[in-house]
C-alpha cells in the first residue's frame, strides 16, 4: 500500500471544488458521495463523479470514491454508477492499448 501524506477529500456536488482539485498535490483525491453530499444533488454527484473517472481528471494522485453505506439505496446507486463509469473508461482506452502492444 502506497504511503499517503496528504488526503483530500472533495463533496462531489460542488464543481468548483472538483475542478479545483486537479491542481492540488496530494497523494490521494476522496471523491464524496456520502454525508457532505445533499440528498436532491445525489444524482449530479454521481455524474460529476463519472466524469472525472472517464476523463483521468486528477491522473498524478490516487483516485478514490466514498460510496453512501450499502444498506441504503444510494450505496448501491452510487456502486452502479462508478462501475458504469469505469467499464466505460476501460472501453475506451482498449483501442491505445491495441496501438501500443507489440505485435
């Protein structure tokens, strides 16, 4: 397990604060969906979160997503959509992959 000095966590609601954190040098980025999020911009946390994933918006630090407790239904929302998000991500990187393997 890396060594991790500087944590940041991110409400994932706010687009400013996301945007912001892709200048910051930390070790890790905790993109929350949980407690710091309000329950009517569950939805667009989720998106924005998403986003970041696909698009490798913090790629020198370690990108992790604090998930709402499984027991409720936006645990397994928030689960979906991450994984949504990132099997999407892997497809689209297949085809640098392909270019990039020897032949």
């Amino acid at each position: 397990m890396p060594l991790r000095r500087c944590i940041l966590y991110v409400p994932s609601s706010n687009a400013r604060m996301l945007q912001r954190s892709a200048s910051v040098n930390v070790d890790s980025v905790v993109y929350d969906l949980e407690d710091s999020v309000p329950t009517l911009k569950k939805n667009e946390a989720r998106k924005n979160v998403s986003r970041i994933l696909y698009d490798k918006h913090h790629a020198t630090a370690e990108q992790l997503v604090r998930i709402n407790d499984l027991s409720t239904s936006y645990g397994m929302e928030d689960i979906n959509s991450i994984v949504s998000s990132l099997r999407t991500s892997i497809f689209h990187a297949a085809p640098d992959l392909l270019a990039a393997s020897p032949d």
